[in-house]
C-alpha cells in the first residue's frame, strides 16, 4: 500500500484490491465508461458478472506478472490501473496496461501516480522487459501523460476506431522498455 496526497492536498491510497472489492470496481468502472468516448468499451457493452470480476481479480493477484492496482480516496475507489503480461514463452517479457481515473478526481495527480507505481513494480520484476499500452490519437490528455514516462509511439492503426458519431479514430500503440 503507497500513500501519496493529489495536487488540491487530498490523501489517496494505491493498492491491489481484494476479491470483495469486485462490486465496487464494476461500479466505478460504469462511471468511467459513461464519462468518456476515449476508452474502447461503451457503457452498454460492459456488462461483466461480480463473480467473473471476482475471478479476473483473483487471477491476476495470483500471477506475479500481472498487476491491478486501485486508487482510493476516503475508500471510494477513484483510479483504476491494470497490467497483464502475455502468457506465451516468447511474448511472456511483454504485457500490456490501462489506466483510468473517476471523471470527477481527474488532472489532480492520480493517473500519474498509479503509472509510476507500475513502473516501479515493473522495474523490479524479473520477467517484464516491455510494456505497451493501445490509446486513442485523439486521447492528448493520456499521451502527453504516457510520454511524460518515456512511452515511445511504436505504431499506428490507421481508422481503427470508429467513434458513434461516424468519427474515425488512429489507435496509438505507445511502449517503454524497463530493463
Ligand atoms: C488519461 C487519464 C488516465 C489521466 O489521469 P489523470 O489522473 O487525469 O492525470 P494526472 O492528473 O495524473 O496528470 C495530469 C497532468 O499532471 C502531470 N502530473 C501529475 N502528477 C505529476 C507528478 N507527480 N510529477 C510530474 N507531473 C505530474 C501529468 O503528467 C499531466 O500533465 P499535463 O498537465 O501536461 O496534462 C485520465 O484523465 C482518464 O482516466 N481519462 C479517461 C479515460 C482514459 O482516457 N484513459 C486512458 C485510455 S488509453
């Protein structure tokens, strides 16, 4: 657990969550969908069972290459961080992470922190050489964050996304080596 205080002087906490805390990341994850046309999921689309999201938590907690982490502010959950590392032998040195904030706590630090908190477990895991990450090209606030750490674009998938007003979206893949 790291404590760290975001730039208008709250206290917020960045931890693993636990199986019980399922329910109140599906909620906040319904938050955040709503809130944003940057991410690929919809609203409607996300439609996951408490018990999977209590298995997707117990998997990843049990895999020492894979990574969830929480933001929490008075214990409501205001940061979402994952990173799952690929399972092939010869990809098994690479994952891939997102990253989201409560549309209300966000431009206060909290994204910025969970990212940091990857890369230092990153840093000290023996296996991750490489992380990457997928963002939209229209998503400025997100890419001027991931290159604030050192993320390079690798590549682009042109008209990869289409947004429901017919608009079409480059999807950025954007990646940092820590080894
Ligand atoms: C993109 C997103 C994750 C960023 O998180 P955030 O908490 O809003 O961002 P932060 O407040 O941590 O960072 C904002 C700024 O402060 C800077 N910052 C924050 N803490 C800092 C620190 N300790 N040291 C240096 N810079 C810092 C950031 O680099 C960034 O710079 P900017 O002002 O030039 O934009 C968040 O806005 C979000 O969830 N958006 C919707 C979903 C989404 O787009 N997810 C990403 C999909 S790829």
């Amino acid at each position: 657990m790291n404590e760290s205080t975001t730039k208008d002087n709250r206290k917020f906490i960045i931890r693993e969550p636990l199986v019980e805390n399922a329910e109140e990341i599906i909620d906040y994850s319904k938050i955040l969908f709503a809130s944003t046309d940057q991410v690929l999921t919809t609203l409607e689309e996300y439609t996951i069972t408490v018990e999977s999201e209590k298995q997707w938590i117990e998997k990843i907690n049990g895999d020492p290459n894979s990574l969830i982490l929480i933001a929490e502010i008075n214990k409501n959950i205001v940061g979402l961080l994952f990173f799952i590392s690929n399972s092939k032998k010869k990809i098994s040195h690479t994952g891939e992470f997102g990253v989201n904030v409560h549309p209300k706590y966000q431009g206060i630090g909290i994204g910025y922190a969970l990212i940091e908190n990857l890369l230092k477990w990153a840093r000290q895991n023996e296996q991750i050489e490489k992380l990457f990450l997928q963002v939209f090209a229209s998503n400025e606030r997100a890419i001027r964050l991931y290159k604030k750490f050192g993320f390079i674009e690798e590549g682009r998938f042109v008209k990869a996304a289409k947004q429901l007003d017919g608009q079409y979206i480059d999807i950025i893949q954007m990646y940092i080596e820590t080894k």
